[in-house]
C-alpha cells in the first residue's frame, strides 16, 4: 500500500462543513461572519505520551481528544483537524483501528478532518485543531481576578492512578483499573463545558499536566495567586481511598498527587465570580458535566495549599515538564 | 532548560496580525471579511526528509519553506502558523540556529508563528500553516482543461542533484554543489506567483515529490491528461551537462530524471489557457520569477513525454512515495 492509497483508504472523507478538504494542496475553511479562528496543535510522540502497544483505536481517540479539550479551554466550538503522522510501516490493522477511533471522536463532535500528511519515521501523530468562537468570546487564561473562584470539571488523578498502576508502583482492583485506564486512554473532552462556559468563566485552561502546573498558567497570565483546599480538592480522585485501601499501596500521600499533579486528565480548570455561581452550575447542568469549586483567587501571587481549616499543607507537587 | 522557558526563549514573538498568539490553550486569527483560510501541514522526519547533521539554520528555514510552498500553489498569503516539534534533548545552540532560519522566512513573508507544541522525541517538525485567499479565487488541482497550456516556476532536479552529489553517486564540482545543495536545504516558496496567478492559472500544484507524479495529482483531479515536451523540460535543470561533463558522472538520463521526478523542487506547476500566456508571463515578471512552457493539457487521461519532434520518449520515472 503506497502512501496515497493509504491516505485514501483510511483517512479521506467526504466533507460537509469544510470548503475542501483532504486532496489538495491547502483545505479551505470558511469562518462564519463575527467569528475568531482558534487552533491548537499537539504532538503524541510513542513512549513518551502512549505505550508501544497501546490499542490503535484509543490512540485515534486520544490524538484528537487532547486537541478538542484545548478548544474547549477557549470556550471554541470544532470545526475541522489536519492530521501529520509519522509511521514506521503501513501496518493496515493498525491503520483501521487508529482511524476508527479518531473518527469516532471527530464525528462526535462534528470535526472534520481536512488535510494532513503522512510519513515514513518514528510514530508520531500531530494533530491541528480548528474552532470557531464569536469575536471576544474566547475564554483565555488572563481573565483570573481577586476573589473569583477556582473550578475543575469532572474527575481528577484518574489518568496517572491509572499509568502508576500500569507501571506496578500501585496496586488497584482489576474494575478499579479498567475504570482509570478509561480516562487515561479514553479521555473527555469537555467541550460542551467549555462552550457553556463563554460569558461567564473569567478564565479557563485545560489541565494537562497537572492541576497546580495548569492553574499556575493561569495564575501568572492573570498577574495572580490562589488558596486551594485540598481537602475538597482530594475528592476529585473518585471512589480511591476506600475501594483500594485493601490493596495497601494507594496512601493519601498518592491520591493527593494524583489529583494535584497527576497529569493527562483533560478537565477544565476554569475561574469565576462568586456572583455567577448559579450560571456556573446550569452551565454544568447544561454540559452534563460536574464542576467543583475547590479555591479562590487572591493576592499575592502563588499557589497554596490548605486543609478544610484553612491551615497550610506542606509538599511540593510538580507538574510534567518534558524537558526538566 | 525546561520545556517552558524553551518554548518562551525560542519560540515566543509579539504578534501583530493574530489576535492572540503563542502562549494560551488556543491561538485566535480573525480572518478578513470575504477570505477564505487556507490551511496546509507538513511533517518533516530526520533521516528521511534530511540528514541528522543538517545545519539546524537551513532546516527551519526549510521546515517552514515546504509549507509556504503549498499556500503558494493555493494563491493564498500566508498569515500564520504553528510549529510542533519533536527533540531528542533541549540543545540550546541547536534551538537558537533553527529558530533564526525558521523566522528569517517567516519574517520575509509576514507569518506569524501563534502556537504549537514541544516534547521530547525523535526530531520530528510538524508545522501547520494558514493563508487567506479571496472566497473562490484558490488554486486548485481540479481546474486544468484540454488546450490548456502546462508551465513549471524556476528550475527542477537541482534539489535532488544535490541529493544524489551528497550520496557520492553524482560527481559535481565544488560550486555546482554548493548551488544545488542550497535548493536541496533552503528552497524559495513560490508565493508571490501563486497570488500573482489568481484569476489566471487553471490549475496549480507545488512540485515536492517529483514533475511528474505532482503533475499527475492535477490530471487526476482535473480528469484528463498531457504531453510534456521533454526537450524543453531537460532545460529546466540549469546550467546542468556542460559544466559537469568533465566529472563523467552527470549523463543525459540522470538529469533527465532529476527534472522529472527528482523531488524536493518547491516550484509550482500549473496550468491556464494559451490566451493567458501574456498575463501569465506579466505575473512572472510581477513575482520575478521565470516559468517556462513544458507541454499541453489534452484528452486521453496519462502522462505521455515526447521529444522535440513530437515523439514518444520511453522511461518511466516514479515520483517518491513514502511507503512504495
């Protein structure tokens, strides 16, 4: 199979939004009137952000989940991807799993694919991300002000639980694990979140790699700081401590890492007023998405940490850095 | 170095045509009323697209340049792009050299760099890029029409004579080289003809696996077929036979391959009516750059290659491909 017949067969599809899509030199986009282009591109490199032998139809899943969840960060609704992959071979059963589940995911959310490139190397799969959000309507992470308050969506810490439970440095029941291995894979964008979200976060990010890591880019593009309280914050590790303590290897200590620093958990972290915390939650009504408020905005700059008390919690939680 | 301060140091730059650039989950653009977005992704792979020891300067130059190459066989004006990239380590001599060249281009075609994505990994550079193009005046592949008249920009098979001279199986001497290794490692985007050819070419293509297999892309797109006189194509390798015959090691047919289906080229081949042929050669002279005539668009659909007398040159000579 050469290299157009495999960029025919598997990824060449019929487009609806799109002016022209795969087959040309360029895809052409037309922006609806009043609307702001956002992009965002990721790189998925092998054995650093997915195992070797991971299931080809999460792979596709997850290239473009990581994607969509930085629109959904922006509060962009998707319209279109480019998809550049570099392939040791053209395996044929790789190729199909991969593309179901990338398309999967694409249709889901009305996000054609436009364009791309297709290469001999390394597996490495970048992908584009194209949305749409009304002019000035974009959330960014530069909005934070003193005395909003601090949100996460869903779940938190399930991703890594699940990778230390794959690298054995945590034992976890075989449902406990499925369930963790789900997000790690299979991550939720929130995009219907984040579009819910426009007029009323005053800044979003979506947590990649790590809660305090993600938030401190909020902090700093906002010129602020904030007061966490990890003892609601820790409860975003759903279902941990009790399920596994059995096990013996899942201590507060892990599952409060888990969920500030664990990374690859694709929730929104988002800011607010106190005034619009009706309108936060029929937000989250509207996104069927849970959100919780686990802080506040304040002077001075910097992160910290504190018990339901209000008293300062010790640790350093670093957040992934592909290069430290 | 970590992953932040690399992307900060290297890779963040005011924008002044983005409405937010690097250094949020999304970059905005806000294209201009009546435009279109031309979108076009190219991922570059050491060992394959070039050698490991590639002066880092010319490689982002180049990294950029194949993308640019395709905005210019849509007529679009580049606006923007986003660069994700694939490291083995943060070498800072590395990262400075290959940020110079990449912004050097860039800069020459007010392009603006607003996203994109660093990790560690095999080299890998994926840049997307985005141009504008009045709402239907792009370039497409589809458009050539029997009659029609086929021109190439520039010159082909310099890129890959340099390929062939740096392998050891072409002797050049030391200038020649030099020359052709400069077209191999920092093509010209044809960007000022592909606008200047709006409203006039047919059809376009830019030339990056080889005349005749790009060539085909548009024959197949348009449903029909050409004849390419090879006695004026053979010319479009400058300055080839008589400086090297000396070396012994540059015959007919190896040039003649180089021209045809040398690959690497980043002109653009395009085709228009024989009463455009003053305002194609006025679009030239606008874009200073010279094109040349090589054949005619006619029914049935294939590739046929004929000498100066009309004849049937045989040969075949594949176009490249990345998993053929």
């Amino acid at each position: 199979m050469g290299e157009f017949d495999l960029i025919a067969r598997y990824f060449t599809r019929p487009t609806t939004r799109a002016v022209l899509g795969v087959g040309d030199d360029c895809a052409l986009l037309q922006p609806a009137a009043g609307m702001q282009m956002a992009i965002s591109c990721d790189m998925l490199v092998e054995g650093r952000h997915f195992f070797a032998d991971v299931d080809p139809f999460t792979l596709g899943h997850k290239a473009l989940a990581v994607n969509l969840s930085d629109l959904a960060a922006c509060g962009a609704q998707p319209v279109a991807f480019t998809l550049a992959l570099a392939l040791p071979r053209a395996d044929e059963a790789w190729l199909a799993a991969f593309s179901r589940g990338l398309f999967a995911l694409a249709d889901a959310h009305g996000c054609e694919l436009v364009g791309g490139d297709t290469t001999q190397g390394p597996l490495n799969i970048c992908i584009t991300v194209f949305g749409e959000v009304p002019r000035g309507q974009a959330l960014l992470r530069s909005g934070a002000r003193d005395g909003d308050e601090v949100y996460v969506s869903g779940t938190l810490g399930e991703a890594r639980l699940a990778l230390e439970a794959l690298r054995g440095s945590v034992a976890l029941p075989h449902g406990r694990l499925a369930a963790a291995r789900m997000r790690l894979e299979q991550p939720t964008p929130r995009v219907a979140l984040g579009l819910a979200l426009r007029g009323i976060a005053t800044a979003a990010i979506d947590v990649s790699d790590g809660l305090l890591g993600d938030l401190g880019h909020i902090l700093e593009a906002s010129g602020t700081g904030a007061r966490i309280d990890t003892s609601v914050a820790i409860n975003l590790l759903a279902d941990g401590a009790d399920t596994t303590r059995a096990e013996g290897h899942f201590s507060h200590e892990t599952r409060l890492r888990c969920v500030l620093a664990g990374g690859d958990d694709y929730e929104l972290a988002f800011t607010a007023p106190v005034s619009a915390r009706a309108a936060v939650q029929a937000a989250a009504l509207q996104a069927q998405t849970a959100v919780t408020r686990i802080g506040v905005i304040e002077h001075p700059p910097g992160l910290r940490l504190v018990d339901a008390s209000g008293h300062a919690v010790p640790g350093r939680y670093a957040s992934f850095d592909h290069f430290a």
